[in-house]
C-alpha cells in the first residue's frame, strides 16, 4: 500500500563564495554562483544575478489548498534553481502554503516554519500554527509554509525502497554484519540511480537557499521563522548564509550543527543513557507500584535479565515475537518518560512469563523504534501523491549529503565504532554507530556550514528529550552567540512549544510578539500537564495537539 506522508561554510569566504546580496531587492534573493575549485567561476556574478532576478519576479498563483479546507489557507508552485551555482540551469518545483493575517494593520511580515526531518512536509504548518499561536503573535505575520525540496509536493525525491531497505537503525552482530553492508551500499546505490543529478543539491544549504528565494518572491526584506528538530538546523543555516535577512527565529528542540549528521544519531544513543538510569531510580522509588526492584541496580537488572530473555528466545507479545534488541530499540525513547518506560516493562514481564500482557503499552518496543519511516501526519491531511519512500529518501540526501566528511568510506570503522559504543551505551550505542548508507555516498557538493553568528534566536529545550538531548540544545545555543535559551528541567518529549506552561509559552510568545529576547537565559520547570502535552507527539496514532507532527523515534 502506498503511503501518504504530510507529513562548517569553512574557509571558503561567505561573501566571496555565496555572496548573498544585500537585502534591499527581492531581486538579490539568493546567492551568486560559487566557483568551482581550481576553475573559474561556471557562472559571473553578474549572469547569476540575473537568473535569481528572473526567480524572484515570479507571481504566486495562489488558490485553496484542497476543496474541503479553509478558503483563507492558499497554497501555490514556484520555481527554484536545483543547482543556485548555476541558477540558470535544471528547475524544481517548491510548493509553498500561506495563511494571511486578518489584521494587516498590525502586519510585520511572515513567519515560515518547518516541522522537523529531514524528509519531513510543512505545506501544512500554517494551518497548526494558527490554532496555537496567540491572537498577539497572529496580527502580526502572515503565517508561510512549504515543503523541502524533494520532499512531498516538492519535486519529491525517491530511491524506490522497499518497506525492509527503509528500516535503517540495525543493531551491530557479527554474524548479520557483511548483510548490513551490503544494504547499506544498496541504498546508496538506488539512491543515486533514481535522483541522478538530483542528488548532489537536496541539502540544507540549498533549502536555506529557497526559505531565501520564497522572502524574495513574497516581496519581504526579512523572515521570522519557527523550526522544530531539524528545522532548528535548516533556521540556523539560514541564519548563517543570510544573517541580515533574519528576524525572529524561534527554535525548538534543538540540532548540534557541529555534530550534522553521524554525531546527531549517536546522541540518541549517549543521551539515552542518563535518560535509562533516572529511569531505574524513578521505577525503584515506585516499587511497591511496579514491582521492578527497590533498587536502581535491581531495576536495571529486571530490564536486562528480560533483554537476555529475548535474545535466547523471543517473547511472544500479542501472537509477535519480540527479541533482545527490539527491546532494547523501544526502549530508547520510552526511557525519556519514567512512567510510559515503567507500564512496558511491567507487560513485557508478564508476557515473559507467559501471561497475557497489554499490547498498547508494549507497543512502543513491538512496533519498533527503528521500523522504517514515520508517518508524517498533521490535520490538513494534504493529499498530494508523494513516493512510498520519499520521507526516507528526503532524510538520507540531506543526511548524508549535507557534510559528506562525517562519514567514513570504511566499513570496519563502523564495525568497530558499533563494538566500542555498544559497550559504551549499552542500550543503544550499537544501533546509533553501525553502518549507514552515507558510508557509500558521493561527496557533498559543498563544505558542510559552520553556524557561528550573533543573530537573535531563542533556543527552546526540554531538559528529557529523546531525538535532541539537552547538551544538543546548549551546544547549539552557544554557536548562536546572540541566542537565548529556555530550558525546561524535567521537560519530557520531543518538540515545547506549545504545552500549557505559562513560563515557556509566555517567553516564546512574548518574543515573536514584541522582538525583545529575554534579558538573560530562563529556566523553566514542567509540570505534569505541560509533559502529558508534549508526550502527545510521540504517541502512534494520536493527533498532535502541538504544530509538532506525530514523531517517530528514527527521525529529527
């Protein structure tokens, strides 16, 4: 069945190299041509302004997004570069989405915004955002969204996977090992095959690029932006490449840019750590109610002895045998909630033992943190028809293409690097550092981007998040040096913004309202509430009620 998804620049000079002209005409919107190394420049500076003029000139053919949606809710088709080096080359499409402010009065520009990925589709943002955002935010800015270059109604990308290539997060064994590299190569293989030339330019930088381009058309000198996961990344990118077109930038649950993309993956794997050992303390204070050990070292142990369990012989959960890693795999993210971690390892006990046992709360580990791609859903329900595996295909070009140098040629390196982590982080350290298809990627087209600039941002991050541990938020708070940060200790789940919580609702709302960052970094506590909020997002199956699209455990 077909699936239907809505979902560093090193020392190459900025101006020199992207010279991204200086912001008074739509029609300076992107960057001129970068030279090619050791050759002149394929297209002048003054020829690639020119066919960015050409884009920037473009008249958005704006009409309802669907029949049964909102009239206010417009989505239209422009045309960007494939390659910004030659802008007057191959062309994709971007689909891009606007909601307008009722009070244009009070205008002040747009706010764009993207869910998170990479692969993940945003047409649909504009209609989550205006449920969440307050009536001070929304007078303010016409809300914009837009799907990724090759992904959904983007000139989607594809690698004609099928459902088991798309399941990527393997644990390391010797015996599988020569298996997992010759998936890994296949991956890349088809990859290459099905995008051609395509390939080399779905990046980040790329789309930073057309965020850019879309200002341009749209006839704005600035943008505001809200980025979730990935989305706080292709915000700094753009932040970086285009520091005078930056307004408000809002970004919640934050990506490392010095560790994009092997680093990124192998947090899930160090953060889980801390994450399981609170847990063990959480469910030994609790024993009487869960019964797991009145001790950290007796819960750890329960949780163990069951992985052992499984890996001689699988148990039987709901008629689906569930082995040692696949415990393991669910675990990783359900540690982040004590309580959700508690209730599946009471059920996977009794189905250890031979008992009936609640499919429901075992479903996290049955279903498989790693299975394939997630089910990017959010309630506009767009219909367009985007490839089986575009999500995926749309994660790995940007995974692997964004900084080519993270990832070895070497298939022992990840053999090794798997042996060592696993021993490292126990829970999950073999599934983060095995191979990736990256290993047999071609090399990215550019430097991957140095984020360091002193734009005004205001970092968002919950101090229990599985996809973006709390040191991904600091780190890339301290490369935005005129960022501020809102923490919230004890915060649990994936994505903060919106929760409930006066204090981190109240900050992000006081920003984008007014422009004025608070004086220094704020410190926020959850509550129960506030978590049960943010929790919703990684639950299956369930709407969100945040602009944060249902998360899978393998994604950003």
């Amino acid at each position: 069945m077909r699936r239907r998804r809505l979902a560093p620049l090193v020392a190459v000079s900025l101006t020199a190299a992207l010279a991204p002209a200086l912001a008074a005409s739509p029609a300076t919107a992107a960057p001129a041509a970068a030279p090619s190394a050791g050759t002149p420049s394929a297209v002048s500076p003054p020829a690639a302004k020119s066919a960015l003029d050409r884009y920037a000139k473009q008249k958005p053919d704006w009409k309802r997004c669907e029949a049964d949606s909102p009239a206010a809710y417009q989505c239209a088709t422009v045309k960007v570069p494939l390659d910004y080096r030659k802008p007057g080359g191959k062309r994709i499409d971007l689909a891009i989405s606007r909601i307008r402010t009722a009070e244009s009065g009070k205008r002040r520009g747009i706010l764009l915004s993207n869910p998170g990925g990479p692969g993940g589709e945003g047409l649909w943002m504009p209609m989550m955002m205006k449920e969440e955002l307050p009536a001070s935010v929304l007078k303010s800015y016409d809300l914009v969204g837009f799907d990724p270059r090759g992904v959904g109604r983007s000139s989607p990308v594809s690698c004609n996977l099928t459902p088991e290539q798309e399941n990527w997060l393997r644990p390391y064994k010797a015996e599988t090992y020569a298996k997992d590299v010759a998936w890994a190569r296949t991956v890349a293989d088809k990859c290459r095959k099905k995008m051609g030339d395509r390939l080399p330019h779905i990046t980040t930088r790329n789309t930073a690029r057309d965020l850019d381009l879309v200002r341009a058309i749209l006839g704005e000198k600035k943008i505001s932006y809200f980025g979730y996961s990935y989305g706080t990344y292709l915000g700094a990118v753009y932040a970086q490449l285009f520091p005078s077109r930056a307004d408000r930038f809002v970004l919640d649950s934050a990506v490392d840019p010095q560790r994009a993309w092997r680093g990124m993956i192998q947090w899930w794997a160090e953060g889980a750590e801390p994450a399981f050992d609170r847990w063990t303390e959480w469910a030994a204070a609790r024993s009487k109610t869960y019964g797991l050990g009145d001790t950290p070292k007796k819960v750890d142990r329960t949780f163990w002895n069951l992985v052992a369990q499984a890996d001689e012989d699988p148990i039987e959960v709901d008629g689906q045998p569930t082995t040692g890693d696949e415990i393991r795999d669910g675990m990783r993210a359900l540690a982040f909630t004590p309580k959700y971690a508690s209730e599946a390892v009471v059920e996977l006990k009794k189905a250890a033992a031979g008992k009936p046992a609640s499919a429901k709360r075992l479903a996290p580990i049955t279903e498989g943190g790693g299975a394939g791609a997630p089910e990017w859903a959010g309630k506009a329900a767009l219909a367009a028809e985007t490839p089986a595996d575009n999500g995926t295909a749309g994660f790995w070009a940007v995974v692997c293409g964004d900084n080519s140098a993270a990832w070895s040629r070497d298939p022992e390196t990840y053999r090794r690097d798997a042996i060592e982590d696993k021993g490292r982080y126990p829970l999950y350290g073999d599934f983060a550092s095995s191979i990736k298809p990256c290993a047999f990627w071609g090399k990215s087209a550019e430097p991957v981007t140095v984020v360091k600039n002193k734009v005004g941002s205001l970092v968002v991050q919950n101090e229990w998040d599985s996809q973006t541990p709390l040191p991904s938020g600091q780190a890339l708070h301290a490369q935005l040096k005129g960022s501020k940060m809102v923490t919230v200790l004890g915060g649990e789940g994936h994505g903060v913004y919106p929760s409930g919580n006066a204090c981190t609702d109240g900050a992000v709302n006081r920003y984008l309202a007014t422009g004025k960052l608070p004086a220094k970094d704020v410190t926020c506590r959850a509550t129960a509430e506030s978590n049960a909020r943010a929790r919703q997002n990684q639950k299956p199956d369930v709407l969100p009620g945040s602009p944060v699209p249902e998360r899978a455990p393998n994604r950003f």
